[in-house]
C-alpha cells in the first residue's frame, strides 16, 4: 500500500512540475489535461487507501530522516489512517473537478499554464498537510498552503486589489501561524518529540496549564487559517482572486486546515474542555456573524464566502463540544456542496463578464438551465433540506449542542439556519428568477461548456446522497480513531418537535426570500441607508478600524522609522564612512601618481614617521625598565 500513498501525494507535485515547464508559455491545454489526470490519479489512489482502512489498516511510511540532532528526531515520515484518508478523499475530489473546471474557466487568460502549477502545487501543500505524521511536518504542509494562496489569490497580479487581498490573506495567516509555530516548540520542549503518536501517548503527563498553553497557541493557529474571529478579513477579500482558487480555497484547502488541526489534536482538547468550550463559543459567534453580512452583501462570491465561514463556526462548535467525528463529517459535506456553489457562481461570472452584483442579473435560468440546477441542488444542501448531504451533518451539530445541554450553543445555531437559508435562496432567486435585468446592461448570458457541467455533476451527486451514503460507514470508520461517541435525542417526542421545527424554519425562510426576491426587485433606499443594514453592509464596520487603529498607524511608524532612523542615521552612518573613505583617497593617491618629487618627498615623510615612532617605543622601553628596577 505504500505505493499508493506516494502516488496520491505526489502526483499533484509531478502535474505541478509539469505546468511550471511551461509557465512563461503562451496557452498549452495539455498542461491542463495533464495536471487533471494527475489529480485524478491521486483520487484514485486515495480512494484504494480509503477500501483498505476501512478493513481496519493504517499505511505508516517513513521516506527519509528530516532533522536529527541530539535527541532531536524528525523524519519526512506519513500516516494514512482514518482521519487523513478521509482529508485526501475530499481534498482529491474536489481537487479533481476544480482542475477539469479551470481548463474552461481559464480557457483565455494568458497565465494559463501558470495558473494551472500553481493551482496543483496547493493541492500537493494540502495532502503533506494532511498525511504527515507529525505537527512539523504538518506545518511545512501548512506553510505551503499559506504560500500558494497567496500566489492564487494574487494571481492577476496587475490588479491592485488582487494583490492587496493576497498580501492581507498572506500576513493575516503569518500572525496567526507564528503563534501555532509557538506551540509546537512548547510541545517539544516538554515532551521531546513532535510525533502524532509519541504526543498524544505522553501529553497527559505534562501539567495541565502547560497543555493548556499549547491547545491555546495551535487555537491560534486554526483561527488564522479557518478566518476565525478576529483574524477573519482576509476570507472574503480573497475573493479577487479566480473563481476555481475560490472553490478550492473554501472546500477542500485552505480553511478547511483549521478544523482539520483541531480534530487531529483532539487528545490534547479532550484535556483542556475549558479551551474546548471557547472554541464551541467562538464557533457559534462566527456563524451567526458571518451570516448576518451575507444577508445584505451584494457580492455573488462574497456572499458564498460568508456562508463558508458560517460553517466553519458550525465546525468548531463540534470539535469544541469533544464532536470530533461530527465535525469532520459536516466539513465533508460542506466540502461538496461549497465548491459546487462557487463553481457554478464561476459559470454565472462568465456568463454575466464578470459581473458580481446579483441584482443586475435576473431570469438566468431560461439560458442556464444546468446551472439553476446545480446551483439549486447546492443551495439546498447548504440550507439543510432533507435529505441532502447539508441537512444530516448540520442537524447532528444541532444535536450535538443540545444533547450536551448548551442550549445558548444550540439557539444560536438555530437562528443561524434560518439565515442561512434565507441569503441562499436570496442569491439564487436574484440571479435565476424574476426580469432579465441582465438585459438592460447589453448582457447576452449562455451556458458554460458541457465538459465543465459534466465536471461539475459529481459534487451535485454528492451534495445529494454524502449524508445518506457515508454516515453510517464513515461513523464505523472514523471512530475507529476518534472518540467513538453517539449523540442521540433520547426523547423522540423532543427529537421529532426539533428535526420538523428546524426544517419548517428553514422552509419558511427559503419562502420568504423567493418571495421578496423571485419577482421585481425593489430597491429600498430608506432601508439601505439605516443604520443597521449599512452596520451589515460594512461589515460591522471592523475593517475600518483594523485600519485606523492597525494600518494607518504601523503606516506613519514606518514611515518616521525610514525619514528618522534610516535616512538620519543608517543611510547617513553608511554614507559618511563612504565619504571619508573616499576623501582620504582623494588626498593620498597623489602617493601614487609617479612624479619623482613628490615620491621622495612621501618617502621622506614616512621616514620621518617610523624614526618618531620608533624613539618613543625606545623611551617608552627605558622607562619600564627603569621602575622595574
């Protein structure tokens, strides 16, 4: 089996390899056949080490030794075991329909090939994420991850804002991840090792604030990557970036990190339920946060952007509740039916040339009929309907919250659902039903390519039966390794009432946005003026003020930092030495300038000089002596 796991980590660094070849090439389709069928390779692959640890095995390889110094040891060592194979499949899957997708979406730019090593060598950063046997390793993977979403995301670099929200998502992730590299120094020097196995074994003989300490910083960490309160901005600004980065970024990549390092280290949490709490907490905040801006954002990809960072306080408030096996299974589902949104708001994009602003759209559906579907099918998903992947694992969330009797936790969620599905409805309804206001722009809009829709088809398949197929399998595989605990509703009155009344909820809110947004569209200037919806609108208004309190400030330091102290006196300290050196050679090259005179007249100066020099070492001589006598 060991073949197997270097095909599925590697192949996406071949596919990646293989398109930098061709980088500063003009367009060559080959490079994205090729890296495709890499991806779809190491699905394959991870889909043969899924079969065989679901009899029971796990595949451990050791390829080389990394670092060995002293008591020091850590090699370039991999695991696929029940947690990591599930990560690969979801990460292969979707990796493999984001590629196949961006052979259309990226048919006519001219960093084709670019886009395409790029885009492999985030899915190879994931995988060693994922696979590593060890928390360092786990941060070069990390890192990696770090790297190329700021390459993607900046990808049309000759556009202002790309870049600015490349580097934003850059050090945003540098902040958070200077705090995990802090824990996981704290893990090695009280335990000596940074093994999974060798971690997880000891960790409970260490005092419990020094392990509070360490789940705290790797928190940090999780927060960073997964846009967690406050280190949140970054999410929806990456958005400049190509739909397909989007996609990949929110679904199987990127974000999804976060949750992924908390489940890991679930040993570590079930010591710390403080921590644990906090995280649910946060978790719940941020989903009801995030939706609240989705409901009044009028930016397509914004709006799903909100949406992923709802679920992933969804994700947290189960691994922080000691769910670990729940929260890994909502992040598989939502891993689905989220790409299969952003990709078919990609579709919508190039339809639309680029148009972001669903309430220019309008009646899209009569000229992207598969679209409508697909986008549909995911929407329902993401609002929870049964019986769609989205309505088994948000509803086990929902469970999870109550049966551990945090009704506050729970109440949140609730009213999160029902948010979620009114601005999700709210999206398609603006841009499938009602005018073709398109229309009045002199936008024509048609159909993406078949061969993307045919990629696209599996994650709707997903989206559909992930809940009903995988649930009881997974749960029997998954908890194999994870704490294998079943949240049940013992009272079936209680269980019936809370499963009819969520979906009725749901319902309603999906009836209320079709309603207001499936025919004309009005404006409501007073609304939109309020305090409150513009309170929405801007975010809460925390990027202005990460702005005036961090930005601007840091700004006028740096600024008096350069004029002061590196103008005044490190490019002054440089130059002077410059200076002098350069002067005195002015004044003594005449040393050198082969006139007879002025030679002697040197020579005769330097006599003198040495004859000095050497009376006062004689006097200077006698003078010791003498007291010594």
């Amino acid at each position: 089996m060991e073949i197997y796991l270097y095909i599925a980590l590697f192949a996406p660094l071949v596919g990646s390899l293989f398109a930098g070849l061709f980088g500063a090439s003009p367009k060559t389709v080959i490079t994205g056949i090729v890296t495709s069928g890499l991806l779809f390779t190491s699905f394959i692959s991870s889909a043969i080490l899924l079969s065989f640890v679901m009899s029971g095995h796990t595949v451990h390889v050791e390829m080389m030794t990394w670092m060995a110094a002293g008591d020091l040891y850590i090699p370039f060592g991999f695991v696929v075991d029940q947690v990591s194979v599930t990560m690969m499949m979801v990460v292969s899957i979707v990796s493999t329909v984001v590629h196949i997708y961006s052979i259309g979406y990226m048919d006519h730019d001219k960093g084709f090939n670019r886009f395409f090593s790029y885009l492999s060598a985030f899915v190879f950063s994931m995988m060693v994420l994922v696979m590593s046997d060890n928390f360092l390793g786990l941060f070069i993977g990390w890192e990696g991850v770090g790297l190329c979403s700021w390459l993607l995301i900046g990808f049309w670099y000759h556009k202002e804002s790309a870049t600015w929200a490349a580097n934003e998502a850059f050090i945003m992730n540098r902040i958070a991840d200077l705090a995990m590299l802090i824990g996981i120094f704290m893990m090695y020097w009280s335990l000596g090792s940074l093994q999974y196995d060798v971690v997880f074994a000891n960790i409970g003989n260490i005092p419990v604030e020094v392990v509070t300490w360490i789940g705290i910083f790797l928190f940090i960490g999780a927060m960073g990557k997964s846009a967690q309160f406050p280190l949140h901005t970054w999410l929806a600004d990456a958005m400049e970036g190509p739909t397909p980065v989007s996609a990949l970024i929110h679904a199987a990549t990127m974000v999804t990190a976060g949750v992924y390092l908390v489940v890991r280290a679930n040993p570590i949490y079930d010591l710390i339920p403080e921590v644990g709490l906090f995280i649910a907490s946060l978790g719940a905040f941020v989903a009801m946060f995030a939706a609240t801006m989705a409901l009044v954002n009028r930016d397509m990809k914004r709006i799903i952007a909100y949406s992923t960072l709802s679920q992933l306080g969804y994700m947290f408030v189960a691994a922080g509740l000691g769910a670990y096996w729940v929260a890994l299974f909502h992040l598989m589902a939502h891993a689905f039916f989220k790409a299969l949104l952003f990709l078919g708001a990609g579709n919508v994009m190039h339809a639309m040339h680029d148009e972001l602003d669903p309430f220019k759209m309008g009646g899209l559906k009569k000229s992207m009929k598969w679209t409508w579907i697909l986008m549909t099918l995911a929407s329902v998903a993401l609002a929870g309907i049964y019986p769609l992947a989205g309505f088994f694992s948000k509803d086990l969330i929902l469970e999870v919250a109550f049966v551990e009797q945090h009704y506050i936790l729970y109440t949140v969620l609730l009213l999160t659902a029902g948010l979620t599905a009114f601005y999700s409805f709210r999206l398609v309804a603006l841009i499938f039903h009602g005018n073709e206001r398109h229309l009045e722009h002199g936008i024509h809009p048609h159909e993406a390519y078949n061969f993307v829709l045919f990629a696209m088809a599996p994650l709707g398949i997903l989206a559909v039966i992930a809940g009903m197929a995988f649930k009881t399998p997974y749960y029997e595989m998954v908890t194999q390794l994870l704490p294998a605990i079943e949240y049940h509703i013992h009272n079936h009155t209680v269980f019936w009432i809370m499963t009819i009344g969520t979906q009725l909820f749901v319902i309603l809110a999906i009836a209320y946005a079709y309603k207001k947004y499936a025919k004309a569209v009005k404006v409501d200037e007073k609304v939109e003026s309020g305090f409150f919806y513009q309170l929405l609108y801007n975010q809460y208004f925390i990027p202005k003020i990460y702005d005036e309190v961090f930005s601007k400030p840091y700004l006028k330091l740096s600024k008096l930092a350069w004029k002061e102290i590196d103008l005044k006196i490190v490019d002054a300290t440089v130059d002077g030495i410059a200076n002098v050196i350069y002067r005195t050679g002015e004044k003594t090259h005449t040393m050198q300038d082969g006139n007879l005179s002025s030679m002697l007249r040197w020579m005769v100066i330097g006599l003198v000089v040495l004859l000095v020099l050497a009376v006062a070492f004689t006097a200077g001589y006698n003078v010791v002596n003498l007291r010594a006598m």
